[in-house]
C-alpha cells in the first residue's frame, strides 16, 4: 500500500549500527531524514539541519543532490528529497557517543551509539617521500681523478657512456678513477627544506658533489652506504659521484640512489 505523508514533523537519525570500535578510526553513516506525525518519510522535505555530537567528530556530511555545492566538512546541511547523511568517526576507549541533529519548526533527534575499548589496530610507521636517481652517466675509467665541476654537453656522446645502481664497473688496470654524472630536480619539500643523497651502497673510495661543492667523502674502499646531506635550493641540481677503484676490484653504485627528506636520510 502506498500512503501518502503529511506534514514534517520531526527530524529522525538512523544508524548502520549501534555499536562502534573507540579506537578514534571506526568511521559509519547516519541518515538523517524528516517525519510526518505517524512516523512515515517525507520526500519533499529540504530543511537546512544542524548538528552536534559528544563523544566523536563528524568527518563528513551529503545529501546526494549533485547541484548542491555546499562544503562536506561542516556542521549544517541542507536536505534533499527529505535526506541527507553524516558520517561520523568515534572517540577513543569505552563510553558512548551521541549525534544531535535540529532544524528550525521540527522536532530534534538524538541518538546514542554505544563504543567498545579495542586492541589498537597494527599500522605501518609513516614515512617521507623517496624520489630514486636511476639515469646516470658514467666517464671512462681514467688514471687521473676527474673533474667534478666538469662541463659536458647535452649531445656529448663520447665522453660519457650510461652507468646505473646497482651495476658494478670495471676492474681497469692503472685506471681506477670514474665519475658519475646525473641532473635531477628535487621535490617541492626537498628544494624548499633541503635533503639527502643516499647512496645505498658504493664500492670504492667516493666524493659527492652537487652543483659544483662537495656534499660527502667516504674514505674506505668497502662496499658502505654513503649519505650526502645538501641544503634548499630551486632545481636543477647538477650531482656528480666521485670514485676511485681498488686494485682489480670492480667499483660504483651497488644499489639505489634516492632522494629524502632529512627525516629519513638513511639506506634502504
């Protein structure tokens, strides 16, 4: 049988459930819809509703009008066809939270759902953006140590051939020097803050230098991580890698190169 409803009477507040986890993340919707006096829906209901809650935060409201533009982080909404949703995340520990809804000439709801104490829930520590520097160039092993601030042209074919991480070079006998050569452009936090180069591995005596100063030394031959922290700085950055080989021992980059925050400069 379909009935036709009489006049708004009363808002009504209707939960996906009424039990939620106070772990300060259980998150549900609430429909919030007007009433007649026998407790039926009226569709043609557009109230602006206002909201309040104990217990918990409204972390976001919606009506389903797509012509409604209205911000759906706030404490009003307007109704559509007699509804609109809250979406509501509980307080932390045992208690309770209450959800308070008005509008002017009808008659208020309140409801009260019930939050249960939990275990906190695992989660992964957070951490900064990693930007990895994999297009490298590489000179030719040479006897001399090369020039950091070096020149190269962009079309230059002859001077550099490609060099990548993870990929050791050489031996070279009586040529233990190379150098690696890349451009990058920091992220917008790094270049305003500054950052770190972190070379996860280099084999061989090293030098990092960027745009012409040195950054980092790394004194012992073995395979180690070498960080070379660098201050802020609208990009390009120009980063030169600086290494002298053993006798008859491959050398380079042995694993990834990033680019970090200072907060998480360390190898991966």
């Amino acid at each position: 049988m379909v009935e036709t409803s009489g006049k708004s009477v009363a808002l009504r507040l209707t939960p996906d459930r009424h039990i939620m986890m106070g772990d300060s993340k259980d998150a549900q919707p609430i429909t919030v819809d007007v009433v007649d006096a026998r407790g039926r829906h009226v569709p043609i209901a557009a109230s602006q509703v206002s909201f309040a809650i104990e217990g918990g935060e409204i972390i976001g409201l919606g009506n389903g009008d797509p012509n409604d533009h209205d911000p759906e982080k706030d404490r009003t909404r307007k109704l559509f066809a007699g509804l609109a949703q809250v979406i509501v995340r509980a307080g932390e520990g045992r208690g309770s939270m209450r959800l308070m809804a008005s509008a002017a000439g009808l008659r208020p709801a309140s409801i009260v759902i019930d939050r249960v104490p939990v275990t906190p829930r695992a989660a992964i520590a957070r951490t900064r953006p990693v930007a990895l520097l994999s297009d490298w160039r590489r000179t030719a092993f040479s006897a001399d140590r090369p020039d950091p601030t070096q020149r190269f042209a962009s079309n230059d074919m002859n001077s550099l051939d490609h060099g990548r991480p993870g990929r050791l070079e050489g031996p070279a006998k009586d040529a233990p020097w190379s150098m690696y050569r890349t451009v990058f452009t920091p992220r917008r936090r790094v270049g305003i803050n500054g950052g770190a180069v972190v070379f996860a591995e280099v084999v061989g005596t090293a030098e990092v230098w960027m745009d012409g100063q040195l950054l980092a030394r790394k004194t012992a031959p073995a395979a180690a991580p070498l960080v070379a922290p660098f201050g802020p700085g609208p990009g390009p950055r120009t980063l030169s890698l600086l290494v002298k080989a053993e006798p008859g021992t491959p050398s380079g980059m042995g694993r990834t190169v990033s680019v970090q925050e200072p907060q998480s400069a360390a190898p991966r």
